[in-house]
C-alpha cells in the first residue's frame, strides 16, 4: 500500500521585527518566516501595563494574519510596569541613565505577552507570563558604566538580562524562563499546540 500524504504544516510567521524574539523562536526548530505588524504602540487612557501588553500583543498577531490569512502568526509585546505605570524604551544614554536611577533598589514587573492567531480556522488566544524583577541598589557609576559596555537602549527597562545586564539584578522571578527576553516561550508552544501546531509532531511530520 502506498504511503499516506501527510498534509503539510501551516505557515508560521512571528509578527514580529525583534532579534531576540526571532533567536528564541529558532528554539523550537519550526521553520518560519518574519513580517513586521503596523500597530500603532501607544497606551490609552487609564490602560494598566498588563492590559497594554495583552491588547497589543494580539493586535500584532491579528494585523499580520489579515494579511496572511492562511497562517499561524505569533505577536508578542512586553512592557515594563513600575507601580502600575508602562516603563518604555529609553532610546538614548540620558533616558536610559534616568530610567535605571528610578528603578535601583526597586521591584518591576514586565509584563511579556505572547498571541497566536489562525484565521483560517478562527482560532485567537493570548497569554501574559509576569516576570518580577527586582533591581540592585546600583551606584551612579555603575549604570553609567554598564550603559558605555551594553548600550540596552531597545530594551524596556534599560536592562539586557541575557548578557550583562544581569549584573543588575538582585533577583528575577518567573514561570517562564525566556519570558523576560521577550517571548515566553512555555506559554507560545501551548498557544501553538492550541491551535494545531506542535513542534514536536511536526518535527515527525505529523500535523495534529
């Protein structure tokens, strides 16, 4: 008997234009393909850090989709929440200076949000995996110098945990070990898994 054609994976896009998130996708070993979302980043009104990650992790996901319809498309967002306010991308030495000056000795929660969605079968959920990350009580000198040697200036939070900016820290807390480099990934497989696509079969070449 001849053998059954398996039917081939959807596409798999990462809506997303982050090296870090594509790095740690590439762990997975899908293969799949990069498209940069046109969503507009900025908060509304009265919008709490957590609900900002969530909306727009899966608006990322859905604006990639419409374009796509036949694929599965992973968003993702993460923002950095201090006392409940969103704590940006520094974008510069003096904003990045000012932003690790208010966070020694202190507690932030980023919170890294990650979205799939499969248009052709309707499918759209997302998680949020909170990462409590508590600063040391960090020297003038220390920041400035750590911001000469790293220059995190695209990351929120002014902190590259994955190199030297661990040097920081005091202590991180997490259930999701690579959620706060900006993709969960524990919690993106189970959406993945979700919605038909489970890295381990479709390594087999098998398609649940």
């Amino acid at each position: 008997m001849p053998t059954p054609t398996l039917p081939a994976p959807p596409r798999l896009i990462l809506g997303s234009t982050s090296v870090y998130r594509r790095e740690l996708l590439q762990r997975l070993r899908l293969p799949f393909e990069v498209v940069a979302p046109q969503v507009d980043e900025s908060g509304r009104q009265g919008e709490m850090p957590a609900a900002l990650a969530l909306r727009l992790a899966l608006e990322k996901a859905e604006d990639v989709a419409r374009r796509h319809p036949d694929a599965v498309v992973i968003g993702a967002d993460q923002v950095a929440d201090l006392d409940g306010e969103a704590i940006g991308k520094p974008g510069n030495f003096e904003r990045a200076l000012a932003q690790l000056q208010g966070l020694r000795g202190r507690s932030v929660v980023f919170h890294s949000a990650v979205a799939v969605v499969r248009r052709a079968t309707g499918f759209a959920q997302v998680l949020s995996a909170p990462v409590t990350v508590r600063f040391r009580a960090l020297s003038d000198a220390e920041i400035k110098r750590y911001l000469q040697l790293e220059q995190p200036y695209d990351c929120a939070g002014s902190a590259k945990c994955e190199t030297l900016g661990i040097s920081l820290l005091e202590s991180i807390n997490s259930d999701d070990p690579t959620a706060l480099v900006g993709l969960p990934l524990i919690r993106t497989s189970a959406l993945l898994r979700a919605c038909g696509l489970d890295a381990l079969t479709v390594r087999a070449g098998v398609l649940q």
